[in-house]
C-alpha cells in the first residue's frame, strides 16, 4: 500500500486498520514467543530440580537469554525505542550456576520469562483468536449449502440462511472484539515487557562507586598507552634520529677533508632518516591503526585475522559505524589476543566474532588451545581489561585448563 500523496492525510479508518493489524501480527509473534517460553520456564524448573539435570541448568539459563535479547529487539522495534541490552558482570557470562543465578540481569529475564510464558501467551492467543474465528463464522455461513449442520465456534449449527446470517454477525462479533480489545492490550504487554527486558537502573551509590573504578581504569589505560608511547619514540625512532645526526655531523668533517668520502656517509645518513620515519609511522599507527578508517571495524579486523600465524575465521555481523575511540579498543583488544593466542595457547584455530547488540559491541576471540590463561600472568589481558573499562565496558575471560580459551568483551556503542 503506497503512502498518500503529500498535503494529503491516509483517511482515520486505513490508519486505525493499519496499526491495529501491526499490533495484532506483535501479539500473535509474540503468541509463539509465549509457547517457546513456556517450555523454557518448564525446562528451567525440571533441570533445577532434578539433581541429575543440574548441570544443564547453564546451558537452559543461555537459551533463555537469547530468547529474550530476541524479544528485547521485537519490542522495541515496536514501541519505536531501542532496549539497551543488560550490562551482564563477569557472574552473568560464565557456565558457574552459581554465578549466574548471582546476576541481576539473568534474574531479570527470569522474571520476564515468566511474564512471556502467561500473559504473553494469552494476549496472543486473544490476537490469534479473533480472526480465526471471523474467517471460521465466515466459511461456514457460505459453504452451509455444501456441508450442512457445521457448527459455529459458539456451537450453533448452521441449517438455513438465517443460522448463516447468525453465523456472519458472529464473525462480526469477533471482529470487533478484536479490534476492541488487540490496541490496548499490545500496547500494555509492549510496555510491560519492555519494563522487565531494559536492564535493571542503578542505585546512586552503584553507579558512583561504577563511575569512580571506570575513571580510575581510563586514567591507567592512558598513562600504560603515554608510557608505551614515549618508550617506542625512545628506544625507536630517537635512536634513530641520534643516528642521522651523527652520520650529518661526520658528512660535514669529510666536507672539509675528503669531499669524495662524504657521499657514503650521505647514503647513510639517508637510510637512517628513511628508518626513524618508518618507525615513527608505526608508532603512530599503534595510536589508531588508519585500516580502520579505511576499512571500518570489520575490515580491519579481517585483516588482523588473515595475517594472523595461526588458521582463524571471522564471525562478523553487519556493525554500524561507532566513534574512532570505540573502534580502535575493539581493534586493539583482537590484535592483542591474537597475539596472546599466538605466543602462548599452542592454538591451531581460532575464531573471532563481531556483533552489535542495542547499544553494546561485543567482541569474542576463541582458540582451541591448551587453556589456562590467567589474568594474573599478565601476557596483555591486563591491558585488554584497562583499555575496555576506560569505556565502561567488560571483560571476561573463561579459559579451562585443556581449553577452549574464550575472551569476551562488551564496549558500549554510545560512548
């Protein structure tokens, strides 16, 4: 249906036809949604109660939290505002039941998993059941000639024209209960969804003492990037420099001596020069890597990956472009651990994912190797965590002994 003509209003009638057929199609997606979730909530009770299924009870806390980032996306493409995903801590993302039933996030979709499995299914089946049973009234008053006696959804069996006309002016009921009642009760489980899906609002306190340990990890990201800086122009290019001035200051005394010497000494002095400016380069694409403006995120992470020793993939879904400061820590977090992947886990794949959800990126490095890695060790993990919370992102690192490795980092979008 094409858009009216400009100066010219859709007519009050195609509007309201149209909206309530959007929210009735929210409702009834959201009917399947109910049913997937009422295995899920059925699933996530027997795993907890069963000694023996215990240790799914991870694996079925996962399930449920794709379910709901789905709805999150459903809902607020909907309601025309985005719903920022949950801010999950480093309790919310292992495979420890513990730990996960710690997290208020996964609490939370706990509790709108309850929400989805009952009245999401009943203000579903109300979307679903109100044009069922117009087009059911409907068919059997004009095939009651060729089957004769059909009953209505109200049990009425159909044996004349007037039993037809009863059966219309059911589906005319039908209708408009649905027209009555699909607008408000989509727009009531819209919001009430909504309000269960957004991740929970911090105390003062909580985001106060979130601000503090964040700016306190910008400042030392800034000063470990200011020292490794001012140590690459030291022990690089300065030598580099100290080295064309030398060899310019022998060119002049073989001026004055030997004329004919001084060429070499030249070509010296020359290759020095060429040598501080290379490595002056590097140190400048160490600050942001020009592949990423050339290229964007993902391209420059596809480039990280092909040249890396060891065999990778790159997983990457279509990311909107997000400030220099975003892209380069996402940059730098990959280009890290592939070189910890590299030096250390003995790896002989490795996969790097990319994905933007609401208002998080999220960055996942996997390698197949022996495992093991410790933050306590530092081999640059560390740094990775620094550079992610100076955004007020996370970090989390599972690396079993025996392996997979599994880094993880959520970078907000918004910064």
């Amino acid at each position: 249906m094409t858009d009216p003509a400009p100066g010219r209003e859709r007519p009050w009638l195609q509007t309201r036809a149209r909206n309530t057929l959007r929210q009735g199609k929210f409702l009834a997606v959201g009917a399947c949604s109910g049913v997937v979730a009422l295995f899920a909530l059925t699933a996530l009770l027997l795993t907890a109660s069963l000694i023996v299924t215990l240790p799914l009870l991870p694996r079925t806390i996962r399930l449920i939290r794709r379910l709901a980032a789905y709805e999150r996306r459903r809902t607020g493409a909907f309601l025309g505002t985005p719903i920022p995903a949950p801010r999950r801590g480093r309790a919310g993302e292992g495979d420890d039941l513990v730990d996960a039933l710690a997290d208020r996030a996964t609490r939370r979709d706990m509790s709108w998993l309850t929400l989805q499995a009952t009245f999401g299914l009943l203000t579903g089946l109300v979307a679903v059941g109100s044009p069922a049973g117009v087009l059911q009234n409907v068919g059997i008053a004009v095939l009651w000639p060729v089957v004769p006696g059909a009953a209505t959804t109200l049990g009425t069996p159909v044996e004349s024209w007037g039993d037809a006309l009863l059966a219309l002016a059911t589906a005319a009921g039908y209708g408009a209960l649905g027209a009555l009642l699909v607008p408000p009760l989509a727009r009531w489980y819209a919001r009430s969804s909504a309000a269960r899906l957004a991740p929970p609002t911090a105390s003062l306190v909580e985001r106060l003492a979130e601000v503090t340990a964040t700016r306190a990890a910008a400042l030392e990201a800034h000063g470990t990037e200011l020292r490794r800086i001012e140590r690459n122009l030291h022990d690089g290019t300065q030598n580099r420099l100290v080295a064309v001035v030398m060899h310019l200051g022998m060119v002049e005394r073989a001026l004055h001596r030997d004329p004919e010497s001084a060429a070499p000494m030249v070509l010296t002095a020359q290759n020095a020069a060429t040598e501080a400016l290379a490595e002056l380069r590097e140190v400048v694409r160490s600050i942001y890597p020009p592949v990423l403006a050339d290229r964007g995120l993902s391209g420059a992470v596809a480039a990280l990956v092909s040249h890396c020793a060891i065999d990778g993939t790159l997983d990457a879904e279509e990311l909107p472009r997000a400030p220099a400061a975003v892209e380069a820590a996402a940059y730098f977090v990959v280009a890290e651990a592939l070189t910890n992947a590299v030096k250390h886990s003995g790896a002989r794949r490795i996969t790097v994912s990319l994905r933007a959800e609401g208002d998080l990126l999220t960055v996942e490095v996997t390698d197949d190797g022996r495992g093991g890695a410790d933050e306590a060790l530092g081999t640059g993990l560390v740094g990775i965590e620094r550079r992610v919370a100076a955004f007020d992102g996370t970090t989390r690192l599972t690396s079993p002994s025996g392996g997979p490795t599994v880094l993880r980092a959520t970078i907000p979008l918004g910064v």
